[in-house]
C-alpha cells in the first residue's frame, strides 16, 4: 500500500497540555508517526513518500480569514524572542450577545475552541504538511491510480471546522481529501476515531453530496462534548446526510460490531463514489485517553469490514495516544484492509 507522508509533522511538538488545572505532558506528539511509520516498516509491504505543500487544498474547505490568522500567528510566534512568547494559546472564548475580536487575544479565542490547540512556529507548516498529504491521497484515488491511499500523518485534523482548531487538529485533512473527490462524485467520510469527527460534521453539514458518519464514544462523557449526539443529522440539503453513532465507555468487541455495522450500512445506501476513512487508533484498549477496550486484533477486522465496501478509500491517521498500541493497531487495520 502506499503511504503518503507529512514530512514537516515533527515541526508542530506542543510543550504540554492543560488538564485539571496542571499542565502535563501533551498526548499528541511527534513520537506518534514514528512509531507507526515503524511498525509498518517491520511489517512490510507499504512504500512510502512525501507531498508537496499545496496551500490552495485547504481554501477549499477553510476560510481565508482563518489560514491567514493560523499562517502569521505561526510567522510572529517564529519571530518572537522567548518568554513563552513563541507559543499563543486561547484563554478567553467569545461570549455574550454580541462578541467583538480586535486583538490578538481576542482572535485566539475566535480562530479556536479550546485549550488543547496552541499555535507553535511550525504549527502552520506541519498542519498544511498534513493537508497535503491528503490531497496527495485523494489525486491518486481520484486517477484510478490506486484503490486505497493511506496518509501518516499528525497533528491529526477531524476536529478542525471551518474556520476554528480545537482537539490538536488545525486543518481537517479528511475533509480536504474528501472535498477533491467530491469533484468527481458523492463521498462518504467515516470517523473510526473514539472521538466525535465535530469539524468534519461543521464542513459537511449542509451538504447532500457528503454524508459524514461518526462511531464515537458517547459525547455526554468525552470529548468534544458539544457535539456527537444521535439526533444531529444535517440541515438544509444535507438532512439526513450526517450520522452520528456515540458509545458507551468501556464498549468493546461485541457491542462495537453492530455499531460499525449499522455505519456501514449507511454509507453502502448512500451509494458513493469514494470514501475517505477518517481512522483513530484511541478506541484501543490502551489509550489514555479513550475509554473503550478494542483489542488490537480487532482493528483488522474493523480494515475488513470496511474494505467490504469495496469503494475507493483514503485512509487518514487520526487519533491514537499509547505509543505501544499505535503502530500494531495501525498495521492490523491496514493489513485486514489489503486482506484478499
Ligand atoms: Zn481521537
């Protein structure tokens, strides 16, 4: 399989994250693509490469107002000079009825939803590195050229709405991918991760010619909280084009199946042209921060059921926080993909 790579990810390394109160050592981290990029490697078969940076690909789902804000808040935090001034952090979000932004920390909390989100100097880069391979993906899933493109990269991006960051993910990489094949016909994006795909669900919303199916662990207990609920279904031409399938914590093998199942079985009765499979390795046993117990030998039946569409796919690397369960669940999803 051929993997498509982000090659300036390492650029965007968070020094922390906040959590009760403390900082502690950020879950999303550089050491994520390396170890998946190195079980693959011991696993064999994929082949890998880099994409060039191509900055139209997020104008086509971003607004310009906010890949500008994200591209100089990166160029002054560069050109700052220590004091932690090299890192911009929201503290403040907009509120009352009628929030104005006319400064610099006004913007931060317009451009973003929460606190786990700093933009860093490489942040613009690293997260345009990852757009990009995406679009890479979805160009040769659009030419026929292969059947599943799979795109290594972090920060992840299904968070990212269209015109704010939020869950580490500054551009929506599944969404980028998605809106290139949307080109040649309808698409269905499929977030695996254990949190709810929010920014994939804002783009799409109101879209008839998207459908965006989420399996999540229930919002009402995990992140993003705000959204993920069965009853939001889509607006406007997209009524009926946004599925959303939240879990309980601790939800495993048996109870995880017919969720997938019945995922699946709205995006077959969609009938689209491609799907972009949005995967997070976070519904792992192991990771710290999910709280659902699939084994990794799970996720290569989660590869098989979903290669059973037999659509044309682009795999993009979301979530997935336990260094030790990331590159073997990674590996098993891939492989029970390619499985004959
Ligand atoms: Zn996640």
């Amino acid at each position: 399989m051929r993997v498509i790579l982000n090659s300036r990810h390492a650029d965007h390394a968070a020094p922390g994250e906040f959590e009760a109160g403390a900082v502690i050592p950020c879950h999303e981290a550089p050491g994520r693509c390396g170890a998946i990029r190195g079980a693959l490697e011991a696993a064999g078969g994929f082949t890998f490469e880099d994409a060039a940076q191509n900055e139209g690909c997020v104008a086509a789902v971003h607004h310009p107002a906010y890949v500008a804000y994200l591209r100089g808040a990166s160029a002054e935090a560069r050109h700052a000079k220590g004091g932690g001034l090299n890192s911009f952090w929201p503290t403040v979000f907009p509120f009352g009825p009628n929030p104005r932004a006319r400064g610099a920390h006004a913007l931060r909390g317009t451009y973003c939803f929460d606190v786990y989100t700093p933009i860093l100097p490489g942040t613009f880069g690293a997260a345009l590195g990852g757009a990009s391979a995406a679009f890479r993906a979805a160009e040769l899933v659009a030419a026929g050229a292969e059947k599943q493109v799979y795109v290594l990269t972090r920060p992840p991006g299904h968070h990212a709405e269209h015109d704010r960051c939020g869950g580490y993910c500054y551009f929506n990489n599944a969404a980028v991918a998605a809106q290139h094949l949307s080109r040649l016909g309808k698409v269905a994006v499929l977030d695996l991760d254990v949190h709810h795909g929010n920014g994939t669900q804002h783009i799409f919303y109101d879209r008839a010619d998207v459908l965006t199916v989420s399996v999540h662990g229930d919002p009402a207990g995990l992140y993003p909280f705000f959204s993920g609920f069965a009853d939001e279904t889509g607006t406007g031409a997209g009524l009926g084009a946004n599925v959303n399938v939240p879990l309980p914590p601790g939800t495993g093998p048996h109870e995880y199946r017919p969720a997938l199942a019945r995922a699946l079985d709205a995006v077959a009765r969609f009938r689209p042209e491609f799907l972009v499979l949005a995967f997070g390795a976070d519904t792992h046993e192991a990771d710290p921060i999910g709280g659902l117990k699939l084994p990794t030998g799970f996720f290569g039946e989660m590869g098989a059921a979903v290669r059973g569409l037999g659509l044309p796919t682009v795999i993009v690397q979301e979530g997935g926080y336990d260094l030790g369960a990331l590159g073997a669940s990674a590996v098993a999803l891939l492989g029970g993909f390619e499985a004959r």
